[in-house]
C-alpha cells in the first residue's frame, strides 16, 4: 500500500527544518556573521569549522547506532525528531545570538553553542534520514520520498534565503540585533517542523537490531565498496555546494559592492542564493522522472555532475560588475539545475546501500549507513567553509575587534588577490569537485 500524501508531505518537513532552515544559514550566512558581525578572526572561525568536524566523526556514527537500537511507543527513528525538536531549536537560536564579552568571552560562547548545535543537528538528522529506511521497501516510493524531502528542503532554503535581508530590515537596528531576533525565529520554525515530521510519519517495517554494540559493524563499514563510493560522493557533493554557500557572502560585498536594489526587492548574497533555492527545488521535484529516463541512478548522478562542473567553470568568466549580476544568477541557476538532479539521488542510493549491506551483513545498520551521510554532508560543508576562511585570510581579508568598542574591523591588503580568490572559490574550485564527483558516481558499484 502506498504511503499518503500527507506523509510525504511530514516527511518533507523534516528536511525543510533541518535542510532548508538552519543548515542554509549554517552554509550560508555563518561564515560572513562570525567574521564580520560576530567578531571571530578568519582563523578562529576556520579553526571553529574543523573542531566540529572532528567532533562529528564521533557524534553521527554513535547516534546512528544508538538510532538502530532505540525501541519505543513511537517506533525506532520518531522519538528523536519528536524529542529532539525543542533543543534543535534552541541551541540554534543562541548560536545566532552575540553576548557582550570580550574576544576570549565571544570565542568560548560561539565553539560551545556550535558544537552543541552540531550534537543536536546529529540527533534529529541521523534518525530522520534513517526513517526512510523503514517508512517503504519499494525502490520508487523512496525514490518519491527523498524528491518531496528534497522540495521541502529547497522550498524552505528559498522562502528563508529570500526573505532574509527583508526581514532584517523589517527588524531593524543593530547587525547583531537583527540576527538575534532571526535566530530566534527560524529556530522557532525548526522547531516546530522536525515535531510535525516525527508526528506525521510512520514506521511500517521493523529494523532487523543488532542488540549490542559491536565494534565489527563500524569494520564492515569499510568493507562495504558501495558505502565506500557513497560516502566519498555524498562529500564532494557537499564540499561542492559548501564553497558556494560559505563564499557567497563575501562575493556580493568585496566582488559586486554590496546588496543591490531593484525596486522593493533587495539583492544580498541570501537572496542570491534563493534563485539556486527555487531551481533545485523544480529540479528535485522532476529528480525521479529524469533518473527513469536516463536509466539508472548511477548515470543519473554522473550526468548532473557534468552540469554542475560545466556552468561552474563557465561563472569564472563572467565580469566582476553589478550590471552582470543577472548574468550571474542566471549561471547559477543553471549550474543548480545538476544540483537538483542529484540531491534526491544520495538519500535513495544510501537506502540501497542499508538494503546491500542488510542483505550482506543479516542485522540492520541503516542507521549508522545514514549517520555516515549525514557526517560526510556536515563534514564537507564544513572543510569548505574552513577552507574558505583560511583562503581568504591567505590572500589578505583580515578581521579583528576592536578592544575598546567591540565593534568588528575588517581590513583587505590586497584587494585584488581578495576578489580573484572569492571568484575562484565559487567557480573553479567547485567545478573540480563537481568532476571528482561524477567519476566518484560513475563507478559506484550498485547499478539500480
């Protein structure tokens, strides 16, 4: 029997709170708030960025274990998104919010609160890719899953990229007042998603447990060829959205000049990234009919890549100029037209590795699968937004506080380097992790 559309549509919530709301913004306007309204350095804020990772590596596969296990009136994987709701949406809004401490002070507050929020990220996300495991066993029913998953993701993502430098203008004040008050907003709204996507889904097949941790589940991992290539595909994938998420920001204020106007409409480097919202919104939504046309899921993934790599490289040559700014999101919208395509295709090929390796192994490890999937999304959105930090610092954007009023300095010695540099990060170095990416899928052993 197939799943309600209302199911589908819960389950979309999940990834529109997680996906959509606080990982955007995590992606997106973190690198250019910590540097340049919170008051890190570059080097803090890199520093910052690989920590976490580092603490991921530990966090998302033990949640994914500790997911396969848990045994509930609510099912295995719905407790977490139901419980973990609240302190998903707390911490978020604390990590938007500036307190009045001194450098030492601002440093211990944002390396607490982002790792806290990084815990809490992992304990609704782990489970919530996981469900899909047991919500269907047919392959085109995931398929649909992971497309209403991937529109609820980038409907949100563009509804709150887009209405971000609006709201901050409706709020007014301070920088850091008007991040204040959206983090406690979008953090509401996460909230509040993550409980109705645990409360509206449904478990409808029992996970085969292991009943005791063993270390040997995390070995089979590594000899598991299919999660092999998918985790290293799931990462380039996110290392190549990462860069122009983290870079975006910087690119609109030192490359374009700042936020452009057209009418009531404000251009900032949120509402820029909202035109590549909407388009992998349209694009995840026709991901499965475009993955039966081609054949497999596989091809699938490797021709969207080759779109990705091409328009990529294509950015680099477009002028430095407001008056080309269309121009530009015109080819970033059709570079996020590959971004689309593929999105949907990770959960569902993850679904087929947990199936492989169920099959492989005789007790289920779905969630320790999708926890892999959810560290190496984390894992490459997070290096790259370290690396970009560091690249920048490299080619001469410096950012300090100033020890008498707190207010945040940020100084360039060497302009050019700066510009070529933000151009670079958001064209050329995505365009090589985009063709890393699709010889990563071509060879990817599951044919489905």
């Amino acid at each position: 029997m197939a799943a309600p559309l209302r199911e589908k549509i819960g389950y979309a919530l999940g990834d529109a709170a997680s996906g959509g709301i606080t990982w955007k913004i995590m992606s997106i306007a973190f690198p250019l708030f910590f540097t340049n309204v919170f008051g890190l350095t570059f080097a803090d804020a890199a520093a910052l960025m690989l920590l976490a990772r580092l603490f991921d590596v530990i966090t998302d596969p033990l949640m994914g274990s500790i997911a396969d296990r848990t045994q509930s009136r609510w099912g295995t994987y719905r407790p977490w998104l139901i419980f973990g709701s609240i302190p998903f949406g707390l911490i978020f809004a604390l990590l938007l919010f500036t307190p009045d401490l001194g450098p030492a002070g601002k440093r211990i507050w944002a390396y607490s609160f982002y790792l806290l929020m990084m815990a809490c990220y992992t304990m609704v996300n782990v489970p919530y890719g996981s469900l899909l495991g047991v919500m269907t066993t047919d392959d085109n029913e995931k398929n649909q899953f992971s497309a209403f998953r991937m529109v609820g993701a980038y409907a949100m993502g563009f509804v709150t990229l887009f209405a971000f430098p609006h709201l901050q203008k409706l709020i007014g004040g301070t920088e850091q007042h008007q991040y204040a008050v959206l983090g406690a907003g979008f953090g509401l709204l996460a909230a509040l998603m993550t409980m109705a996507c645990g409360l509206l889904t449904k478990e409808r097949h029992e996970p085969i447990r292991a009943e005791k941790f063993e270390f040997k589940q995390f070995v089979d991992l590594f000899r598991n060829r299919p999660w092999v290539y998918m985790t290293l595909v799931a990462f380039s994938s996110n290392f190549f959205n990462g860069f122009r998420y983290a870079v975006a920001g910087y690119m609109i204020t030192y490359c374009i000049g700042g936020d452009v106007t057209f009418g009531k409409f404000i251009i900032n480097y949120t509402a820029f990234m909202a035109f590549s919202e909407v388009t992998c919104m349209i694009f995840g939504a026709l991901s499965p009919a475009y993955t039966r046309k081609i054949g497999s899921k596989r091809m699938a993934f490797v021709w969207a890549s080759v779109i990705c790599a091409i328009f990529s490289v294509a950015y680099f040559f477009i002028p430095m100029d407001p008056s080309c700014l269309w121009l530009m999101i015109a080819v970033s919208v059709l570079t996020s037209i590959g971004v689309g395509f593929y999105s949907p295709l990770i959960w569902s090929m993850y679904a087929d590795v947990a199936d492989y390796a169920t099959e492989k192994n005789g007790t289920s490890s779905t969630g320790l699968i999708f926890s892999s999937g959810t560290m190496a999304q984390k894992f490459g959105g997070a290096i790259s937004g370290s690396l970009t930090a560091l690249l920048l610092g490299f080619a001469g954007l410096v950012s300090q506080q100033d020890m008498i009023t707190g207010e945040t300095i940020v100084t360039i010695t060497d302009e050019q380097s700066v510009r070529t540099m933000i151009w670079a990060l958001f064209s050329l170095f995505p365009a090589a992790i985009a063709a890393i990416m699709a010889l990563l899928a071509y060879k990817f052993p599951l044919h489905k």
